[in-house]
C-alpha cells in the first residue's frame, strides 16, 4: 500500500489535534470544568494527584499534579537526572488560564419581570456582552451541597441543556440613537429568561411543588433553577446552599469552513492554550526515554481569574504558584543558596490566545504584524510590559519551534490602540524567570463563540510538547555562545 503524502499525513494529524480539542472543551464551562479536564487528560497519562494541604512525597522520573480550589491546576515532571546542585537543572514552564469572560449567577439570582422569570446575572471578564444574546444558554460550576451528615462538600455541574436564553429587542423598537450602536446596559439588559411563570406555576402544581419558605435557598434562586442543578447532582434543592455558576453557550464546539479548517467553539481564549499545554506536557512525559533523561522539572500550570486581573488566591498575583514550585525543591533537598541558580535556568512560556489580523478589519493591526491563520504560533511583544518577551527569549522560543517545525508569527498593537496583557509579566516579575509571550491567532476575542484554525490548534500542541523535549538542549547551546 502506498505510503500517504506528506501533505495528507499534516492535515490528519491537525484534524486529530483538533478533535481532541474539541473534546476537551466540550466538557468544560467553567474554570472548574477545564480544571477537571486537565484533571482527566493527566490521570489517563499516569500523573499521581497531590495534596496541596499535606507533605508530598516525590521522586525522580515521577508525574505529578496539585489543584487549588479545582480552578486551579500545576502539573509536573521531575526528570530521571534532576540535579539538586543548581548546575544543570531548571524549570521548563507553560502558564495559561483556566478562565473565560461569562455571565455569572448573583448570589440573589431571583428576578422577573412580564410574566417571565429570570435570572440575575453579574458579568465576569471583558465580554463582548452583545454576542450572549439570541444564544441557547446552559450553566456550569460549583455547587456547595449540604450532605446527609450535615458536613458541607463541593461538587461540580455541568448542564449543556439549553436552559435560558437572552432575546434581543426587535428592531423596531429601538430609537434613531441606539441604531447607531448596539450597547446594552449590564445592569439592566443582560437578565436571561428562563422560563415563563404561568408555565412555572402549571409545572409546580402537576408536580407539587412546594418549596418551604423558610429555607433561604428558595428566596434567592428561583425553584426551577435549583430543580435543574438538583437534578443534575442527585441531591434536593434544599440541601443546595450556595453556588458559583457560569452560563455559556449550550451549542457545542464544532468544525466549520468548507474544508473544516475552523474550530467555532466557547472559550477558545484560553482553553485551548490550557488544553495544549496538559495535553502536550502528559504526550512528553509518555513518550521514550523524554522523562527518565531529562534534568528539568517541566511544569504545566493553570491560573484562574485572569480575565480579572490575577489578583486572587488562585491567580497568578498569588503566592500559591511560588510555594508550589519552592515544595518541589524542598522534596530534593535542593539548598536555598542553590535555588536562584535553578530559577536562573528556568524559563516561562505564557500561552494566551492572540489577535489574528480579521480580513473585514486589517486595519486594525499593525501593517507588519498581523498573524494570520494557518501561519504558526504567535509572539506578543509590548515595550510597556504588557508582555514579557524580550528578544532573548524571542530567540530561544524560535529554536524550539524551528525543532519543532512549527511557524511563528510576530504581534504588536497599533500605537494608537490600547493592548491587553497576560500572566507573562505577572510571573516573570514574582519568579525572576526569563519569559515570553505567546499564542494561537484567534478571532472574535472575548465573544460568547470564538473561532481559531484547526492547523493552530496542532501547531500549539506540536509546540508545547516539543518545548519539553527541546528547551534545554537549546538553552544550554545559547549559553555556550
């Protein structure tokens, strides 16, 4: 049988990227949903759990994850010929974020008006709110529950179930000045419908419902919504007593363009960055010999609430990162008057979705830098720091993406235009690492439904594993110069 082109074999291995994408994404909705998909790639790949309260226990050669209030997650390798001395050995990092711009549930979420009940919502991130409306709308997070023992536990749900939806005004209704743009009010116009209460009031008299009025959960969530969450968790609406929800597009990622060279899917910024890097740290660490004669410890990590700054115990402003990394260390003894040296061969990846040039708006980017689709991973670089690369480290990640055979492209923001920022120089600036800004070219940024390219999707993955692999063998190279 004749051997298939070398053209063929790419465009499978980038439809087989992309499907494991899809995959992934479709099981999250929530940053504790894409914590528990990292969770569930790194388990099939034979990682061991730790946990963050209690001692750990490593050796050489292992695999390893922690989580944090399960919206946040580090994974790492520790390589079969780690060196404690501060001579070989560093930390080969990727950062990303497990979080997306949505609406979230009020802690009183209990609202309606003309006969339809709602649901009260507060914006979370940048949104680009108009893309929420006309869309089936599902929840999922976290919901404490009140178990039999009357102990308190956290559990997760997921409802893809299109469950509310957000109507546009007819246009006809809209006057001379709001044609001009659409900008609805958050406070007032962004309140899903979930249900009509005639339908609600026929429902709970055919099934008799009754909610107790004593019990609070029923004045601040509506009885139909804590039946849905209830349903889903096996458990009464009673002993529900609190909960963080995300809504989220109930449509599921998909394939899309004549040649399926699109991925239409939610929270493309960043899941598909956290994606690439668990998926590409677990493809490292399963492959030969990589683990057992690397001298690195290679961590993939995941911070929550970057759409909002970072500043939480479990974003990247935390110290929770740090202290993870310096209890690694401490495992092997590593002396503190050695560990700067260990940071000193360390390097950051900060994996973050960029702004790929649309073809109705070119002039919106900078003319010599607009990353197209299908043209490699892109590096982000701001002389105010809204990045961190610097063309050191610019340098060194072309290297591993030339081992890697994957294009790179360069992105900086129109003078005239403001720029947004990662967690690239929030953990350069707390590790004292080198660090670059990168990312997959997208469009629509922060709208309900993103789109990349499929051949992004494999070259991101294709880099992630590959910087693993490669990175020292380059560093050391570039140091002997």
């Amino acid at each position: 049988m004749a051997a298939e082109p070398p053209a063929k074999k790419a465009r499978l291995n980038t439809l087989e990227a992309a499907h494991s994408f899809l995959d992934f994404v479709n099981k999250t909705g929530s940053p504790y949903h894409t914590v528990s998909a990292c969770v569930e790639t790194l388990r099939a790949a034979g990682f061991q759990e730790l946990p963050d309260g209690t001692a750990w226990e490593l050796k050489r050669g292992g695999k390893y994850f922690v989580t944090k209030n399960f919206s946040e997650i580090m994974a790492f390798t520790v390589g079969g010929k780690f060196r404690n001395d501060g001579e070989e050995s560093g930390f080969c990092m990727i950062g990303t974020h497990s979080d997306s711009p949505c609406l979230r549930l009020r802690p009183n979420s209990k609202i309606g008006s003309s006969g339809m009940l709602q649901v009260g919502i507060m914006t979370y991130g940048g949104g680009m709110w108009h893309t929420w409306f006309d869309r089936p709308l599902g929840v999922a997070g976290k919901v404490i529950v009140r178990q039999a023992n009357g102990a308190m536990a956290e559990r997760l749900v997921h409802i893809p179930k299109p469950l509310m939806v957000l109507p546009n005004l007819a246009i006809h209704l809209y006057n001379a000045e709001e044609h001009k743009g659409f900008a609805p009010n958050k406070e007032s116009n962004l309140q899903p419908v979930i249900c009509s209460k005639s339908f609600d009031d026929a429902a709970a008299s055919s099934n008799g419902r009754t909610p107790d009025p004593k019990d609070p959960i029923y004045a601040r969530h509506h009885a139909v919504l804590l039946e849905a969450v209830a349903k889903e968790l096996g458990c009464k609406c009673e002993d529900i007593v609190d909960a963080d929800l995300c809504l989220m597009d109930a449509s599921p990622s998909n394939l899309v363009g004549v040649y399926e060279e699109f991925i239409s899917s939610p929270r493309i910024d960043n899941v598909v960055s956290t994606w690439a890097a668990m998926k590409g740290i677990a493809d490292y660490a399963t492959s030969g010999d990589n683990l057992a004669n690397s001298v690195d410890i290679c961590v993939a990590v995941s911070f929550d609430d970057e759409e909002v700054g970072s500043e939480s115990f479990v974003g990247a402003q935390s110290e929770t990162f740090p202290a993870w990394l310096t209890r690694i260390l401490n495992c092997f003894q590593v002396p503190l008057t050695q560990q700067p040296r260990i940071y000193t061969r360390s390097f950051m990846v900060s994996a973050d979705c960029a702004h790929g040039v649309h073809p109705n708006y070119a002039a919106k980017h900078q003319t010599e830098h607009r990353p197209e689709f299908h043209k490699g991973i892109v590096i982000k670089t701001n002389a105010n720091q809204r990045y961190a690369t610097t063309p050191m480290t610019a340098s060194l990640f072309r290297e591993i993406c030339k081992k890697a055979d994957v294009p790179v492209q360069d992105f900086i923001v129109r003078n005239d235009s403001p720029c947004g920022t990662t967690i690239g120089p929030i953990s350069a600036s707390k590790l004292g690492v080198r660090t670059i800004d990168v990312g997959a070219p997208q469009w629509s940024m922060h709208s309900i439904r993103e789109t990349c390219a499929t051949s992004d999707a494999g070259h991101l993955l294709n880099l992630c594993t590959s910087f693993y692999k490669e990175f020292r063998k380059i560093d050391d190279a570039a140091a002997q110069l």
